[in-house]
C-alpha cells in the first residue's frame, strides 16, 4: 500500500515537473518572443538573432502581429494582416535551418501601404470604399523585389485616401476603410500623408520596414512628423507599376525604416528596371559616392515658413553640425519659382484624369467603379461614409481637366520640371556646397477633420517636381513632437546625398526620442 502510494506521488512528481518544465520553456519563449518583437528593430540586429538562433522568422512575424492587434486601435496604422505572413516566415525558417539565406531582406517583416498591389485575398483600396473588393491577384514590382529579396509581407498600412488627393479641405491620414490614423507621439495630433500609417507603423515597431508612396511630401512629411527615416527615391529609380496612380509625373515608392542604413539597403532592393514602368528605362545609378574630406560644406535653407520653435530647433541643428566639425552656409533660393506650384497642380490634375480612369477601367469585375466620373458619383451615393468629414473638390477638377490638350499640357510640365531642377542644381552651384538642408516641416499639428490639414512649412515640392532624391532623418523634437531634417539631393546624384546624410545623422541620432 505504502509502495503504491510513493509510485504514485513520484509519477505525479514527474508530471508536475514535465508540466513546470514546459511552461518555464513557454514562458522563456514568451519573453524571447516580446523582446525580440519590441528590441530588434533594425535589419542587422534581426539578421543577428537569426544566425545567432535566438529567434525565428515565425516567432518575429508573431510579435509584431500581436504588437499590432494590441496598440493598433489607439493608432489606426495598419489595415490588414497578410493572411499568409506566417506562412512566409515559416519558409524562410526552412531556410534557415538548411543554413540557406533568402537574400539581403531574408526574414524581414515589411508593411506596405494600402495603394501598393499584392497577390492573394488583401485588396489594394486606397483607403476608398470603392476599391474595397480590389483583390489584384497581383503584386507590385516593389513587392517582388521585396519577396525576391527574402522579405515577408506583413500587412497593409491605412493612407490619405486617394493619396490626400481628394479634397482641399482632407484630414491626412484619414480614409473611409481605415478611419483617422493618428500620431505615434501624440494621438491628438495628425500624423501627415499620405503615408499616414506606414510611417507611424515604424514609429510604434509594428515593423522594421514600411513602403510609402509620394507625389509631393506623402514619404517626407509622415516621416518627419513620426521621427522615422525615410527615403523619397529619384524618378525613375523605383518602379511605380502595380501602384494605384496619381501622377506619373511624379509618383515614387519609397521606404521607412528605423535607421538611415536600413531605408537604404531597401532601396537597393527595390530599384530596378521595370518593363512596365518606362521611367526606370533610362535611370542610371551613379557611382558609390566616396568622401574625400572629414568635414562638410552644408547649405541651409531659410526656415522662415516654419513654426518658431521649428526654427529655434533648426538653429540647434546647425550648431550641433559646426561642432561636429562641418562648415554651415545660409543659403536661399534665387530663381522665380511663381509659376511653379500653378503648373504642378495642373499637371497633377490632368495625370490623375488620365491615370486613375485608365486604372480603374482594367480592375477586375468585382470592382463596379469603373471611371473617374462614376467614381465621383459613388461618393456621392456613399455620402455617409465617403465624405463624412470633407469633400471630393479635387477629383471634380480632375474630372474637369481636357485631356485633349496634350501641348498644354507638355509644355507646363517642360516648364515646372525645368525650373525646379534648375533652382536645386543653382543651390549646389552658387554656393559651392556639398549638400543642402532644411527641416522637412513643423511638428504635427492637431488633427482637424472639420477644417482639415495645418502645415506650416515644407521642404518637398522641389525635390518631388525636378524628381530627385529627398532624405528627411529625424533630428529633434519640440515639445516632444518629432521634426524631422531634409537632405534635398542635386540632380542625379542619390548616392552623394545617402552618404551626406549619414555623416549629418551622426550628429544627431543622440537626440532621437520614441513615442513611449
């Protein structure tokens, strides 16, 4: 009886000790699980703890999903899981174990936002309800070169919808299938667009990467205001094809990230000749740019149509590059920009017309909205939920546009290219600098969706009229709102603003605060 009753307690010994053991391991995983989800943040720390086999690919991918299902809803950033995001991880783990490495994004989550296309059961809405059912079937060039590259499509970001080119009178970041994305930093306030959700995704470590689109400022300004790293790309160096358009003029994809490193290597991914896209045709990378001197010539721009404290911030940073060893000159446009801003919305105007119908018309049959015009009177149908807060201004001028008039419209776009290209190249040639600098804007303001958006300030039309590359690193903040500093690239000269725009990060990363 006795000997019964001590097998008896020491088979329950074993099983109370099995079942400690498998919960301290599931509670060691728990915690390698968070940490490895809300610490690693960039590409190299998460490229380590793979080869150090501290966390897999399906473990990371699980973090940021539950990461993102537990603060998304005070933030909006993030539309749609990929369904298949885990199942991705998983094949990268296979991999892994075989000691096979994808490629130079090998096991990297990615956000995408919600105008760029990918395959499967996602649609691709730009945030309007009329594209809800746009299953494309189809992904993005940028989002093959992401997958070639060994990434994992995480999800979809919410966006301005229609890429903020709506209404005069649109709050950024707010669309009828994603509601009001709000600040990392401050949830009163506005998180800029039309990358709205990709960059405050970066800034609350939903990913280490996000894509953004840019016609003017929709890369650069979310940036800014969340204090992420973001690269607006040259014309033509990154494919526009499976994006839902606003302007061929001036469209871009871009990527947010956590260090300027990062948002680099991913545009060494991204860029490439596209057959669908002809402006890639004739792009040419320069050569690496090498650094021939320890110190800098920098030209900063006037920060007068910014707020004060914006510009008592932009005096800190100037003096914070002369300690760092680096020559600050003050320098100002000179050439007559007073048609500029006229000739772009012109043009903007008439490539949307003439690219959103062509879009829409070469959707799949679930799609009912098939035309500029019908979509204007969907929106009108669907009063309730598409204009709840503001109008459809834009898009009725846009329909208004004669597209016929193709010499008008050539020369315009001659006109505005060729003046704000020449005003960056006269800034670098005038005032023999190496690079140029201003903040990328105010900090955010209060989101207002009776009045719309307050800007005060913008360092992003030049660079996105002439089509050159446009940095914005984070470099401060006021009142606790991130601002962020512009490096506005000379014409075909990318690689030289990358690596200027390390050096002057240098001097700053020490100041960089996250939203708690």
């Amino acid at each position: 009886m006795w000997g019964f009753f001590v097998l008896k307690v020491t088979k329950q010994l074993f099983v109370y000790f099995f079942m400690i053991k498998k919960l301290l391991g599931l509670l060691t995983w728990i915690v390698a699980f968070n940490t490895s989800a809300l610490e690693l943040k960039t590409i190299d720390e998460i490229h380590s703890a793979y080869k150090n086999n501290t966390i897999t690919a399906q473990q990371l991918a699980q973090g940021y999903i539950k990461r993102i299902n537990q603060l998304n809803p005070q933030f909006n950033a993030v539309i749609n899981i990929e369904p298949t995001a885990i199942t991705q991880a998983k094949k990268i783990d296979e991999l892994s174990a075989q000691g096979l490495w994808a490629g130079p994004l090998h096991g990297i989550p990615v956000l995408l936002k919600d105008n760029i296309e990918t395959t499967g059961s996602l649609p691709t809405t730009a945030g309007s309800l009329a594209l809800k059912n746009n299953i494309t079937n189809n992904d993005a060039f940028v989002v093959k070169q992401l997958r070639n590259a060994g990434a994992i499509i995480l999800g979809k970001t919410n966006l301005s919808e229609w890429a903020n080119f709506r209404s005069s009178y649109s709050s950024s970041g707010w669309s009828a299938v994603g509601g009001q994305t709000h600040n990392a930093y401050d949830t009163t306030r506005n998180p800029c667009g039309s990358s709205s959700g990709s960059a405050v995704a970066i800034a609350l470590n939903f990913a280490p990467v996000a894509l953004g689109t840019e016609t003017d400022g929709s890369i650069t300004c979310p940036a800014s205001v969340n204090g992420v790293y973001a690269i607006k790309p040259s014309m033509g160096q990154v494919s526009r094809s499976g994006v839902v358009p606003l302007s061929s003029s001036q469209d871009s994809v871009g990527p947010m990230a956590h260090s300027l490193k990062d948002a680099r290597l991913v545009l060494s991914v991204l860029q490439g000749r596209d057959p669908l896209d002809t402006s890639t045709h004739s792009f040419e990378l320069q050569a690496q740019y090498k650094v021939t001197k320890s110190s800098l010539v920098i030209g900063a721009l006037p920060s007068d149509k910014f707020t004060v404290e914006t510009q008592r911030l932009y005096k800190k940073q100037l003096s914070a590059l002369k300690q760092a060893g680096h020559t600050v000159v003050n320098i100002d446009i000179s050439d007559d920009l007073a048609t500029l801003f006229v000739d772009e919305y012109y043009v903007l105007l008439y490539d949307f017309n003439k690219e959103i119908n062509q879009y829409l018309a070469n959707t799949s049959d679930q799609v009912k909205v098939k035309s500029l015009s019908a979509l204007i009177d969907f929106n009108k149908q669907n009063k309730a939920a598409e204009m709840l807060h503001f109008g459809q201004d834009i898009l009725i001028q846009a329909n208004a546009v004669d597209l016929t008039q193709t010499d008008k419209y050539q020369k315009t776009k001659h006109r505005y290219r060729t003046l704000a290209t020449a005003a960056i190249t006269n800034l670098y040639k005038n005032n023999n600098v190496d690079v140029v600098i201003a903040p990328t804007t105010s900090p955010a303001w209060k989101t207002d969706l009776v009045n719309g958006d307050n800007f005060k300030g913008s360092s992003s039309s030049l660079s996105a009229i002439a089509g050159t590359t446009h940095i914005t690193l984070p470099a401060g903040q006021v009142s606790g709102l991130p601002v962020g500093l512009s490096i506005i690239a000379n014409k075909n000269q990318p690689q030289a603003a990358y690596t200027h725009a390390q050096i002057i990060d240098e001097a700053f990363i020490s100041t960089i605060k996250k939203p708690e």
